[in-house]
C-alpha cells in the first residue's frame, strides 16, 4: 500500500511537472454576444430550449491566456459570466490561491466586457490589487464612473494603461499588444488584441463595426498571425426583428465569408467567428448556417479550445 502511495505522489509530481514544461495557450471561455444564451427576456425558439436544455446554453465571448511554467493567468475581457469563467480556468489551469489573475485585458465599455469586474470587489472576492488593463478613456470611466471607482477606490484592482499599438510584456514568453478598431464607442476607445508566444499568435476581435471601416485592411493582420478570433455577432441581415440592424452595425459572418472568399485555404483555416448573438444560427452545430461556414473553410469558436502559443 505503501509503494503505491509513492506510486501515485511521484505520478502527481511527473505530471506537475509536464505542466511546468508546457508552453502557453490561449482557451476560449465564451463565444456568445454580451447578453449570453439564453438571452434575457428572450422568449423565442432561439432562446426556448437553451432555457431548459443547459448543453445549449453559451457564456459571453472571453478569452483566456495561460502559461503553466510560470502559473499565470490572465483574462481578456470581464463579462457577466466571470463566476462560470473563472470556475472554468480554475479546472483548465489549477492555482491555489483566488482569484489568482495575474491580469484583465478590456476590449472597451459595452456591458458584455467589463462588467463581471463586479466580483472582484467587497461583496463577492474582495480581492486586493488585480492589474486591469485598459485605453484611457476605458481606464478614466472606471475611475470616475460608481460603482467601478469603488474597486479603484479600495484597491480590488490596479488601473494599468494600454495605447493603441504598444505590447504589453506579460513574461519573458508572452506580448499583448491592442489596436485600435471602429466600433460604438459611448463610452470608452473599442480594441483588439494581438496575443503572441514563443511559436504563434492569436488576435481577437470581438466587436467591429465593419471591416471597410477599418484603416487596416484585416487581410494584412490575418496574414500576419496563426489564429483569428473575429466578429461573428450576427449570420446575416435581418436577423434581429423589432429593431433596425444598422443600430447595432457588425460585419454579418456571410459578409465576411464573401470579403474573405479568395483567401487561401490555409489563410480561411485561421478563422474562428465568436461574439455570436443569440439569434445567430450559426450557434447550433446542426444548423445550415454552421455547415455553410464550414464548407467555406472557416470555423466557429468553441469553449473549452485551447490554441497553444
């Protein structure tokens, strides 16, 4: 009984080990629009079995970067589901301590992406001095703006400021640098990320207006990385009904499977579409929007894949 006691704690150390061997990977732990799925107050066949059927349930779009050698995590983006996501990375990427983030990226200041830093603060982590990572407008709008001041205010986070085009060193393995890109912004400057480790690297853009808006042409970004994770918020024109769509501008995943239709295949293979709304069709595997993207040569996001950097 003994032998295989030491059996199991010399297995468990060989495997801690490997762990501190591996390199860093991006996981993604949401891919649906700010309001999640089921959507609140959604009554309709898009929302009706995801109310009771949990498989068919999504968290919003987040990422997470990991890097085992160092046991350092950090979030992109803070959203209503931070409880979930942060259950999900403990499981992914164990640590002792909580919430044990060494940092929090913010694309900008739509509900979907900020607001989950509410459980950092006295009434649920209390956590003390979280670096949160943000442009300046982003950054002035927590300091100012109640309740968020009050995380300032008692130290549950640690304001760190981005500017547009400038990495942010995380390690000796691992860059984030954000970037500019046209989007609604009411509140603060709207940003992607381009993640980069030792072998590859990741960008993310989950809110754009459209493409054509953009000064950077988004064929040159993908060209230059190994993964894409792109606006997807809605399949196609009309989706939403009661509202006019060009409130609520995104490039349609079929607009963007056109304007990315004479990209090599291997270019196409680099594209996992996320943010999807709950009236996106795309979010069911079984669906005809699903399989038309993936006969085009393009993905969808799913929670749970990593992308080893």
């Amino acid at each position: 009984m003994f032998s295989l006691f030491i059996a199991l704690v010399s297995l468990f150390d060989f495997s801690s080990e490997i762990m501190r061997d591996a390199g860093p990977f991006v996981v993604v732990l949401g891919v649906a629009q700010d309001g999640g799925v089921p959507h609140a107050g959604c009554a309709s066949e898009c929302c009706r079995e995801a109310w009771t059927n949990s498989a068919l349930r999504r968290r919003v779009s987040c990422l997470a970067i990991v890097d085992p050698k160092t046991s350092e995590r950090w979030m992109i983006d803070a959203t209503p589901d931070f409880p979930a996501q942060l259950r999900a990375l403990d499981e992914i990427a164990p640590i002792k301590n909580q919430p044990a983030l060494t940092g929090i990226f913010l694309t900008h200041g739509h509900i979907g992406h900020y607001t989950g830093l509410m459980h950092l603060g006295r009434e649920v982590i209390g956590a003390r001095d979280v670096p949160v990572y943000a442009m300046p407008r982003m950054m002035e709008f927590l300091s100012i703006s109640g309740p968020w001041d009050q995380l300032v205010r008692l130290r549950n986070i640690i304001l760190q400021p981005l500017h547009d085009g400038v990495a942010v060193k995380l390690n000796e393995r691992i860059s984030v640098q954000p970037f500019l890109v046209p989007h609604r912004d009411e509140y603060s400057e709207t940003v992607g990320f381009r993640i980069s480790g030792p072998q590859r690297a990741v960008i993310f853009i989950p809110d754009i207006d459209k493409w054509e808006k953009w000064t950077i042409r988004i064929e040159d970004v993908l060209s230059k990385v190994d993964r894409a994770y792109l606006d997807g918020t809605f399949y196609a024109d009309g989706e939403v009904t009661g509202r006019a769509m060009s409130e609520i501008p995104h490039p349609f995943i079929v607009e963007s499977m056109q304007r990315f239709s004479t990209l090599p295949k291997v270019e196409k293979e680099k594209i996992r579409f996320i943010h999807l709304n709950h009236t996106n069709p795309a979010l069911r595997d079984d669906s005809e929007a699903a399989r038309r993207i993936k006969d085009a040569g393009f993905d969808i996001a799913k929670e749970g894949e990593r992308f080893e950097l």
